[in-house]
C-alpha cells in the first residue's frame, strides 16, 4: 500500500502512537517550533530542535510511502574526559579492552536513503544540500539498499568543506569518513568489528584507528597518540568499548584546541563565551595531569595566548584599514542546482555569505564563499570611531 | 519636629512623592525584593538592587530623623576605553584639558555621616562593618559636618582588605583614597579643583593625579603612563574632564588586566565565563592600538596565556594532593564588635569562609580569613574521580 504524505504537515496522532508520547506534547512541540519540518526539499522529514524524553535533538521524523513511521537518532554526545586517566579508569570499568580511534576534525552527517537517493543530515537534522550531493557521489549506495535499517554515521573532512576547512589530512576535496552505523529507531549502534566488516565490503573510509589496548594500559598509549596527532595539527582521539555498550568519550590535543581558537578569535565578538571558556580549561587539566615541566608549560602558555590574540589583533588592525573581516571557504559542486539549493540553505540558516561565480573545473564547479561576520566587523569599527565597550 | 522611623520598613507614599515615582511601582520594587532594608544595624537604610529610571543599582535611600528623604546615588559607571586615542576624542571632543588621575586597585566605598557615626556603602548599597570601622578610624569627621549634602567616594586600598587585598601600595593595613564627591540626591560630582581643596583641608588621601594634558596630547602622554604604572603592577587610569561635566572614562594595564585572571582562575570554576572574555579582549585591542613589535607581542601573549593556565593548574594539582583551594585575606579591628559583624554580614552575602581566632596586636585585633571557592575544589575533585565534563 503507497499512500501519499502531504509535505510539512505531521500526522500528530500517528506520529505519538509512534513515538509513544501523548499527542498534546507532540502538538505542543510543533506549535512552539520545536518539532519543525524541513525547508528544502524535504518538507516530509520533522526534525527536533530540542530533546525530548529519549529523542536526542537532531533526530528525524518521517512517514515512509507505505506509511510507517521511521525515526533517525540525532548524534549521541560523547562526552570529554577533562583528565584522561580517572576517566577511563571511571568510564570502562568493565571494559578489558579499549578501542581508540582518531576523532577527525570536520563536520558530523547522517546518511540515510530516501525516496531513492542518498540524504546527508546534519548534527541539527537538517537536509545539507551540498552534502547530500557529496554522499551520493562518495558512497556505495547499494549499502543503504541491503541494510535498510541502519544509519551511517561520518565526517565530512577536506578542504571543500563550508563549514570546517581542512587541509591537513591530504583529501583534495570532501571525503567521508565512518565512525559509527547505527539502526534506526532505536538508535542502536553496531559493535565496531561489524561496522569494520561493512565498511570494508562497501569500501567505505572509516576513522583510523590508533589502537586496541588493554584498559590498564590505554591512558598511557593514548597520550602518545595525542602527542603525535598534536604535532600533525590533527584533532584528537575517541575511546570506544568495542561491544558499543558503554557510550565513547573523547579527549583532543592542545594544538587542536589552540586551532579552533586562532580561527574563532578572527572573530572575536561572534565567539561565545563558553567557547574561550571550555577551551582554556582544558588546557589547564591536560598540562595539570602530564606533570609538565616549565619549559612545556610555558610553550603551552604562549600557544594560548598566541592562539587568542594574534588573529584577535589582525582583525582589528585590518578593520582600522577598512578592511572587512571574512571567512573564506569553498565548495565543488557536480549539479549548479546543489549550489542554488546551498545558497538557499545558508540563508536559511542566518548565515551572511557571498558566493562567488562558480568557475567551471572539470566536469564540476569551484564556488568561493565569503562568510561575513558582522557583528566583530561592526563592532571593531565602532571602536576605531570612539565608541566605549 | 523628631519622629521615629520605623526600622525596616519604608513609607511607600512619602518615599514615591521624594523620588518622583508612582507609589505602584515602589510597591512593586519592595514587593520584588530589588529595594530593600539593610540587614544588619541599619536596617532603615534601603538600597535599590536594580536601576530605576534614573537611580542606579547600589543607591541608598533613607528618612533623616525630621522625615525628609535623602537618596544617595550609587557609583556612576565608569565606561571603558577600548582603542584609547579614538575613545578621548570622542568622548572628551568639547573639552580642552583632560585630567588624568591613577585608577587604584581596591573597593569602592560611598561614606556619609548618619546618626553621628561615619557609614561606608559598598557599591551594592550595603554598609560594610568593616569598611565602617575604617572610614570613622581613618577619615576626619568634620567634613561631613561641615559638608552635610556631600558624599564622599573613595577607593579602599591595602592588604588588610576582604576583597581585594593588594601589596603594591605600600600600605601597611588599609587607606582611603578620595576620588569624587558628590551631591547627596541629585549625585552631582564638584569639580575636581573643588574636590582637591576639601581633600586638602580636610586632610584626605586623594587618587594620584598623573598629570593634566592638552586633549591632543593626552593619549600619548597616557600611553606612557600606562607603561609606567604596568610595571609597578599598578592598574591603570582614569581621564577626567576637570569640570566633571563630561562623564570620565577608564583604561588599564595589561600587568593589571592579567594580574586579575592569574588571582581568578585560581577558582577557575567560580569565573565568570563574561569576566575571561572582556579581559581578553581588552589585550587584542590594546595590542594592536600600539602597534607593538613581534617580540613585545609575544611577551604579551606569554603573559595572558601564563595569567590563565597557572594558577588552574596549580589548582588542579593541589586538589589532587587532597588540598582545599582557599583564598586568604586578612582585616585588623579595633572593636571585636565590627568582628561579629563582618562574619554576619560575610554570611548573608553568601561567602563561605573561616574566620581565625583573633591575635591581638597592639590595641588591635588582626584576624585571617579562609574565603572557601566550593565549586572550584569540587568540580577539581570530581574530575581526579573520573567525571566527565
């Protein structure tokens, strides 16, 4: 039985049977906009701006065509050891053995099949149109055909990368890397040698892994990891109980957390607070729990304070020259209707963006994005003018 | 005509008819707890917990003995000058010559004369036991006898200080230091001509002038005492129009500015995330408004990154040796009554700390204070125990 599901509207009983939750609470959630259908494309597919009993924020609701409801988890939150060794030791009490694989710095996507295409959902549970576009050409669509109810969890790491730019892992321009495949509804992730085994007959890229270790020695062999990972710039690592039942929990390298804030702080005033906050703490409890001597720790010092104020600096000296502050990215693109689609999207999104004119490369299109952050712009121009903070 | 005047308790319709207010919206501030009594002996002392069109946070409002109403206005604020050349110019554009006076670094105290005694409000409104001692011990009394409608601002400076006790004054327990004074109900500031020559006959201490400057001269001429009071660890200036018609502004040494997160992040969990931030910016800006070499950069950059992470990290490992993280300050009394006071008033602000026996010395009494950060020694212990942040 096909039957046909009228776009941007949810079946709200249908749907709480579903879900299990009282359909005041699911019609109370929509009308405050917390349950909110797609803008694009896929005005079938709701999503959760905010958690609910069990429903992460970032999952995904729909009907599919014989009706039934299927719902995509949002991303677990993996939490962060502040002090690697008490954390393991707390976290896999019972694990004998540890898997550590490298946390890649890009951007999270959910790929699910729908309506015969392949669909990338972001961390928020919005279709991304240039990921979608991505997922298709990079992945074997015959996994999502012969295992329809499982979710592939990646990073989209690369240079062509709207959101997190990379260049530091070679990739020329998008790749997607596996961390995770987890079943639909349930959320249910699947143990990491069967993740391993699919992604192999799929030829899918998956997150390096760094190690199996013994839980008393996995601390130890971590920190090693993070040094080297540090001085390649790359990020850090995730600690997975093979079997997939104690949730992961991650630990990042001090030039990874400096990088995030040499590129935040060019924006100074549209950073969060939090953002500074979190950052330099941990900073703090790494050098605290490696004993570091003065010489390490007055590099670590100077690394942050470089990484805060050197590119705060420019920005405003570049402003004094009437300079505007931006952030420059590109995307590649196969089909000028993806970037239409993407143009939409961004402004959807608030993003404040000029999209250059795509330049034909091969049988694809080069597209330049300048990001406007108006607030820093605004507000370092206001001081040049005189104004008071 | 005498009348008694109830303790605690505010005459809502004589008091709206004095501050020009509807008595609803009095009713509703006392009802909300925002204009409230004095807990301690004074409790016919109210102060506002919020501005009000026109009367700051921290004004005091009060019935003399004969009925009438007296409002002390709660310290004006002192906005900041970010870029400094830019802000005097704008700020200062009808004003020949600025005066540039020391900003010290203690806490502010309003002190008025009320039923004989000498009283000294904090900037929130309350009156300060200990503060009280000091100003009847330290300041002549004839003044306010003389000057009935004035009230006089100062900085508390010295190491026998609960807030922010400070070495680098060469002061051996604790120093008052006018630096306005101003109208009682209308909060009008004298000019500072005026100020110094009731300073002078009255035998006050006064913030330091630094100079008085050409406006055209004056950021250079700031700019080097900034340099000069940074070294000393002094914390910066404050620039004055010597009619006190136009509202002063503030600027600080980056020693200062770093000198305040090496002493916060100590307690690192009991920072304000807003507190980290400002102080960073304020660095970015004055950085790149002096065009500093790389060398000087870096320095300054060494010496935010070092104001931050080492005293987390000392913290970090104290906590791990089992130690409390406490925050010692010391005050010296004269009466062990102002004591008892002190630790009540302490108490009702919500402080957490241990008060040592007193040791008398000479005829005074000095006493050590354990200020306990909970929530620093806490968070720490929980993270050697494995949590996750």
């Amino acid at each position: 039985m096909s039957m046909k599901i009228a776009e941007g509207k949810l079946d709200i009983p249908a749907a709480a049977g579903y879900l299990k939750l009282p359909e005041e609470r699911l019609e109370n959630l929509t009308q405050r906009r917390l349950l909110v259908p797609n803008k694009g494309r896929y005005q079938q597919l709701f999503h959760f701006e905010t958690s609910v009993s069990g429903i992460e924020r970032g999952s995904v609701l729909y009907q599919k065509e014989n009706g039934e409801f299927e719902l995509i988890h949002g991303f677990p939150k993996i939490r962060r050891a502040m002090l690697l060794e008490p954390a393991i030791r707390k976290q896999f009490i019972n694990t004998k053995t540890l898997c550590v694989e490298e946390k890649m710095n890009g951007y999270n996507v959910r790929v699910i099949l729908f309506q015969e295409r392949l669909i990338a959902l972001t961390r928020g549970g919005n279709v991304c149109p240039y990921s979608t576009e991505k997922a298709n050409l990079l992945l074997n669509i015959d996994f999502f055909r012969d295992n329809p109810d499982y979710v592939l969890h990646g990073e989209m790491i690369g240079p062509e990368n709207p959101y997190v730019p990379k260049e530091i892992y070679g990739i020329e321009s998008l790749a997607f890397f596996v961390f995770d495949i987890r079943e639909k509804n349930t959320g249910e992730p699947v143990s990491i040698s069967r993740r391993r085994q699919l992604a192999e007959e799929y030829g899918f890229l998956e997150a390096p892994l760094l190690g199996n270790y013994k839980l008393e020695e996995s601390a130890e062999a971590i920190f090693k990891h993070i040094q080297e990972l540090g001085k390649i710039g790359h990020e850090g690592v995730v600690i997975k109980d093979p079997e997939m039942i104690v949730s992961p929990i991650k630990y990042t390298c001090s030039q990874s957390n400096c990088s995030d804030l040499l590129h935040a702080f060019k924006f100074y005033n549209d950073v969060g607070r939090d953002y500074l906050f979190s950052r330099v703490v941990r900073e703090g409890f790494q050098s605290a729990e490696w004993s570091e001597s003065e010489n390490e720790r007055s590099e670590r010092c100077l690394r942050l304070g470089e990484s805060i104020l050197v590119p705060m600096i420019e920005t405003v000296k570049k402003v004094r020259k009437n300079e505007r502050v931006i952030d420059e990215v590109r995307i590649r693109v196969q089909d000028l209707e993806t970037l239409k689609e993407f143009e939409d999207y961004s402004r959807l999104l608030g993003l404040e963006a000029i999209f250059s004119e795509p330049e034909k490369v091969g049988d694809e299109y080069l597209i330049h994005i300048h990001k406007i952050n108006r607030s820093t712009s605004d507000k370092t121009e206001a001081m040049w003018n005189g104004d008071l903070w």
